[in-house]
C-alpha cells in the first residue's frame, strides 16, 4: 500500500499491525496531524487476519467522512467508491470492489441493528473518539457485544487525540499505542474582548493582528453558523495587502463550499476561513498558520423544560482548545489568539453526549437490539 512515510504514524504502523494481529481490540493515540485518519486503514488493508474483508470506518462528520475518503482513494490512484468509499446520510458513495469504507457514527448502529454479525467485516475503527458523540458511544458498544458474542476474529480500533486513552485501554482491555504528532512551536496569546464590546469586533481585530503577525492563512473557530455569517459581515473590507478570501466552513455548507475551503489559497491570495468545531480534527486545511479561537461550541444538550433536545452555546474544554492551537502549528511556526481572559479556567475534557442528550432514540434502538446490558464507556 502507498503508505506515506513522512508522516509520524508511519513509524507506528508495523507495531498496529503487530498489535491487532495478536489480540483483538486496540487503542491508538495520535495528535491531529499524525496522519492517522487516511494511513491507518490503508495499512490495514494489507493485514492476513484480513483475509479480503471490509474495513469499517467511523467518522463523527460528514464533511470528514468525504474528506478521509476522497484523501485515500487519491493516494491510491483512483477514484472514490473504488478500493475506498463512504456512507453517509442520504449520500453513498461504494461499489463491488470497496474494502475500506468511511461512515458517520449512526450508520453503523443501523448496520449492526440489521445485521449484527456482519461476516464480511473484518475491523471497525473508530476515528476521533474523543469527540464522544452518542453514536460513537452507541456504536462501540454494540461493536463490543458483536465481538464477545458472535465475532472473536472482528478486530476494534479505537483511535483518539485527546481522551485518557489509559481509562480508554481498561474499558476495551486492550493494549494502547501512541503516536507523535506534526507541530511546529504554536505561540499563544489572549485577546478577550472589553466589557461591552461586540465579539465580532473583537474577532475583526484578532484576525487583522493574526494577519499582520503570520504570513499564511488564518482559521476563525466560532460557535455555529449564525456567528459565521455575523463574523463574515464584520471582516467585509477589511484592508490587507494582498488579495483576501473570506470562507465558511460548516457542516451544513454545499459540497462545492466545503471543497473550496479545504483547497489551498490561490497563489498571492491569503485565506480567512470562518469554521465551527468540525475543524478541529479529520480535516487539513492547507497553508493555515494563525488561529483565532472564540472559545465557544455549540452542542446537543437535553431541555427538561421541553423533554427534548436543543443545540446550546458553551465554553469549550481544555481539550478541544488543545486541538484548535495544535492547527496553528501544521505546516510552519504558528500563533494562536484566544478570545477569553487567560485566567479563566476551562474544564479538562467535554462531556459526552449519552451524559446530556435526551435518549428515546437510543432507548428503542437498544429495544431493536434485544438489551440495553452492553459494555458502555459511560453507562
């Protein structure tokens, strides 16, 4: 397989082989930039326990499980739905050849619901687990009951950035590797914006000083869409030097959108991409130098006033702040601006889902499942 080597999960590779060819279940450390997203289950392929089955590979995000698939079907000289395809909601991209297959996480709850054996999968990995979704959840779990119960040979590859991959290691009762990552030194600086200011003139300021101050592209994190867009308006004009591009980055962007803004800049054009928190990990977005962190997320968290569901602006963890600054840091020396005082304490991971999500949903696909007795991270 055409595996890079100039990546730092290449050194690792043989041990992972090695590993999985002797037990079962194993959990990998990488930090964003290690490669392990598109070169680990290239690598996979060439395993004899394989024996010419799938490989299954779960993705959080859409625009990542595109970006994974069309990266590998690249590195091998072909095109997607070949060797390498996706599934994802309402769009499938897999042919009669496919043996690596990119999925986002409630696709293989409905897999394994329908089929739970599934003979011709030979391992499941689970990318960006930190992230700690409920389908992530979910599907580890059924994963985990699959392989004590009908499937011994299925191999389980939980890969990580960010979480305490020794607890991570207990619950699996797996061995644990670690990957270097790719970084270059990343100087972090706070800019929390004065009482009564407006954030995005906050924002307007970061990113000129992160233009002024780097010489390559610069990645705004913010909340959601509606701050893209209020950000985008405020940064309309903004004076440079050389030709600016101003893109969002969201998953709910077209397709054409979300190529454009993981593309490299136009020669002479520098590039300010407004992104939410699907850029903090799966993704490279080429030529970014600076990052201007708003410190902010929006996430699922359950209404008891309602009984349901709604999305909630918080303050980010420690972790996920730990991922955004590592983008800085990818291809040369970088600078990261935080837009909240450097006093204010962040807690140290985030939360899972199953922990602040309303769950009849999972209730009734754990009735579909027969039981609802199955080895959780967090039960």
């Amino acid at each position: 397989m055409p595996i890079r080597d100039d990546l730092p999960i290449a050194a690792l590779l043989p041990r992972v082989l090695d590993s999985l060819a002797q037990t079962p279940r194993l959990v990998l450390e990488a930090p964003p930039g290690a490669g392990k997203t598109t070169q680990v289950p290239l690598a996979l392929l060439a395993a004899p326990w394989l024996q010419g089955r799938r490989i299954l590979m779960l993705e959080p995000r859409r625009i990542a499980a595109r970006a994974a698939a069309g990266y590998m079907a690249a590195q091998l000289g072909e095109t997607v739905g070949q060797t390498v395809g996706y599934r994802i909601r309402f769009e499938q991209r897999v042919g009669p050849t496919t043996r690596i297959e990119v999925l986002t996480e409630g696709i293989l709850t409905r897999l394994l619901l329908d089929d739970p054996e599934r003979a011709d999968v030979g391992a499941i990995v689970f990318d960006e687990f930190h992230e700690r979704h409920l389908h992530g959840d979910v599907g580890a779990a059924l994963a985990l009951e699959v392989q004590h119960a009908l499937r011994p040979d299925l191999r389980l590859l939980v890969m990580s950035a960010t979480l305490d991959d020794a607890r991570l290691a207990r619950w699996l009762d797996a061995p644990r590797l670690a990957s270097a990552g790719r970084a270059y030194p990343v100087r972090i600086a706070h800019l929390p914006a004065p009482p009564g200011a407006p954030v995005t003139l906050q924002i307007r300021r970061a990113v000129q000083q992160a233009l002024a101050q780097t010489s390559g592209d610069v990645l705004v994190f913010l909340a959601g869409r509606r701050e893209i867009a209020q950000a985008q308006r405020a940064l309309e004009g903004i004076e440079h030097a050389q030709p600016l591009e101003l893109l969002p980055l969201h998953g709910e962007l077209s397709l054409a959108g979300q190529h454009a803004a993981l593309a490299p800049a136009a020669p002479g054009t520098r590039r300010v991409v407004l992104a939410t928190n699907l850029a903090e990990s799966s993704l490279t977005l080429p030529g970014v130098i600076a990052v201007v962190d708003s410190g902010e997320a929006r996430v699922p968290r359950f209404d008891p006033n309602s009984g349901f569901t709604r999305l909630q602006t918080v303050r980010i963890a420690q972790d996920s702040a730990a991922q955004r600054a590592g983008r800085a840091g990818r291809v040369a020396p970088g600078l990261v601006l935080r837009l909240w005082p450097e006093s204010q304490r962040l807690e140290s991971t985030r939360t899972p889902e199953i922990l602040q999500v309303e769950l009849s949903a999972l209730a009734l696909d754990l009735a579909a499942w027969g039981s609802s007795d199955l080895p959780w991270l967090d039960a």
